[in-house]
C-alpha cells in the first residue's frame, strides 16, 4: 500500500556543501515503512524537473509521525529541495519499493557498507539492526572526511569504521580494503556508487556471505509502469523501483560481474 501525501518540513540541516538532511512531518497516522525503501519527491517551482525524485527513508518515527530525508544535492531537482525551509510543504508518494530483509537472529553479525549518499538508508537500517540485538558494524566510505555527513550518528546502533579515499578521516583507501571489510558477517548490507556496491558483492560471493545491494538507477514513474529503471539481473530484467530497489546478490551474479 502507498499514498501520495503533503508533508510539512518541520527541521532542516545543512551538512556541509553537498548535504542537507530534512525531517518531516505527516500529520496524522503514517504508513509503515521499512528500511531501505524510498519516497518519490514532488519538485514543485523548478521548469526543468517535471518527474519527481527517488530519495532514501533516512529515519522513520512511527509515533512521532516524522520521516527524515538527507539529500545530496547532484541537479536541478536536488538544488531546489535544498532551497525549501522549515514550514514548507513537501509532497511525497510513500513507502516505495521492496527494502532490505531486516529477519536476523539476536546475535548474529552484520556489515553495513556505505558510501556517497548511499549512507541515507542505512541509519534506518543500523536501528533496526540493533533493535533486533544484531551485532553491526558500520563502514563508511568517501572521497573525503567532509563528504560522509552524519557518521556519528550510526555510533549508537554499532562498531563505526570509516574509509576516506584522501586519509582524511579512518583508513586511507576504499571501503573493501579497510580491515573490517575482511571478516565474516552473518549478512552484509550494501548502498553507495556501482562500482563499491559491485566490489562488495563480488567479495560477499567469494566468501559465502549473505549480501544485499540496494541499487540507485534512474527512475521516473517509481511504481514500476515505465520501466525506465531496469536492471539485468540473473532471473531476467527487473524493475528497480518496484521489485527492488534492494536485491538479494545470490540473483546478481550478471549485475556484480560485469
Ligand atoms: C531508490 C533510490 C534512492 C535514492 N536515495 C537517495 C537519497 O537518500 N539521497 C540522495 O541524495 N540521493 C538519493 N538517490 C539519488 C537521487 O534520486 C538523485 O541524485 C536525484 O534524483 C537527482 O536529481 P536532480 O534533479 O538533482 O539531478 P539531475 O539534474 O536529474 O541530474 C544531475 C546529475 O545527477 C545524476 N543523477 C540523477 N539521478 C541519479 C540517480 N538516481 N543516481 C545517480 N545519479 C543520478 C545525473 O546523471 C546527473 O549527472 C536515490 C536514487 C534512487 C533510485
Ligand atoms: S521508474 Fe518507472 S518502472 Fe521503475
């Protein structure tokens, strides 16, 4: 089930020049939304975005009635997100898409691989984790220290590692070759650039664990109609907005090896 509904933009933070994070409000009973799914933003007063956007569920409180959105600004559409102050409204059509399999046992362990604003849903992801008595370790990757906002806020739900390319912060280097990386997990969780995700995939397989990618192709329509979004998969092509946009690797041999 999903709805199309006007939130209300009630806090707004900048994270440095290419973040912002917005939390919003509904305003009455929310539906229920699960890590790793999306909303479809309306980018209203822009004449060069007609389509809305596909951006991550960063946080969700049910009770509050409150989504939370951290948008990297890339174009048009994301430039003119990042203009809306606290009081605007923001139309969404929510939850989107099929997110990431969240049924650990207590105890069991779990790598949480980020990068780029591929970090959004993964905060939602770490406390739910955690909730469930799931071991977690975070690995966040960037170009830079500055380009991996809101790391400290994965601190609670687990171990926080960090991978800048420059040494700014953490391991000097990509994700996959900072020593977390090479242990065993249970199950690991990736969202971020291709080329990471399809490294961490490859590794995964390699070693026999349990992965899921939450893939960011283009999107239009978000409710699989238009099938601008597909991707090749092992069982044929899918639909990333409607079947995924997370997807077990065990049917992405043809995604990751390529
Ligand atoms: C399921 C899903 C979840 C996403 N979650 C988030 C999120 O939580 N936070 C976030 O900041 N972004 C997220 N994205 C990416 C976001 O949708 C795009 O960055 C956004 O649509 C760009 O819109 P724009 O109008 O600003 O850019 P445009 O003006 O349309 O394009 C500007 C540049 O961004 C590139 N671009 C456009 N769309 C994408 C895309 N989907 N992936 C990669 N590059 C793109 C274009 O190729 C172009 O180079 C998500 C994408 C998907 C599919
Ligand atoms: S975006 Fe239209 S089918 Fe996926």
């Amino acid at each position: 089930m999903k709805e199309i509904h006007d939130f209300t933009i009630i806090g707004r933070q900048q994270l440095g020049d290419q973040y912002f994070r917005l939390v919003i409000e509904h305003g009455g009973q929310m539906l229920p939304v699960a890590p790793g799914q999306f909303v479809e933003v309306l980018v209203e007063g822009s004449r060069e975005v007609m389509l809305r956007r596909p951006i991550s569920v960063h946080d969700v409180d049910a009770a509050r009635g409150t989504l939370s959105l951290l948008v990297q600004i890339v174009g048009h559409g994301t430039r003119r997100l990042a203009e809306l102050k606290e009081g605007d409204r923001l139309n969404l059509v929510y939850p989107l898409g099929h997110g990431f399999t969240t049924d650990l046992t207590p105890r069991t362990s779990a790598l949480l691989v980020g990068g780029g604003a591929g970090i959004a849903p993964l905060l939602c992801l770490a406390k739910c984790l955690k909730a469930k008595e799931v071991q977690c370790t975070v690995l966040l990757g960037g170009r830079t220290s500055a380009l991996i906002p809101v790391r400290d806020e994965f601190a609670p739900y687990g171990e926080l590692c960090i991978a800048t390319d420059d040494g700014s912060l953490g391991h000097k280097g990509l994700v996959v070759v900072h020593p977390a990386f090479a242990k065993t997990y249970d199950m690991i969780y990736t969202c971020g650039p291709t080329p990471m995700m399809k490294a961490v995939a490859r590794s995964a397989a390699e070693r026999g664990i349990r992965c899921e990618v939450s893939l960011e192709n283009m999107m239009a329509c978000g409710v699989g109609a238009c099938l601008c979004c597909v991707t090749d998969t092992d069982q044929g092509h899918r639909c990333v907005c409607k079947e995924g946009p997370v997807f077990d690797i065990s049917t992405m041999k043809k995604w990751y090896q390529c």
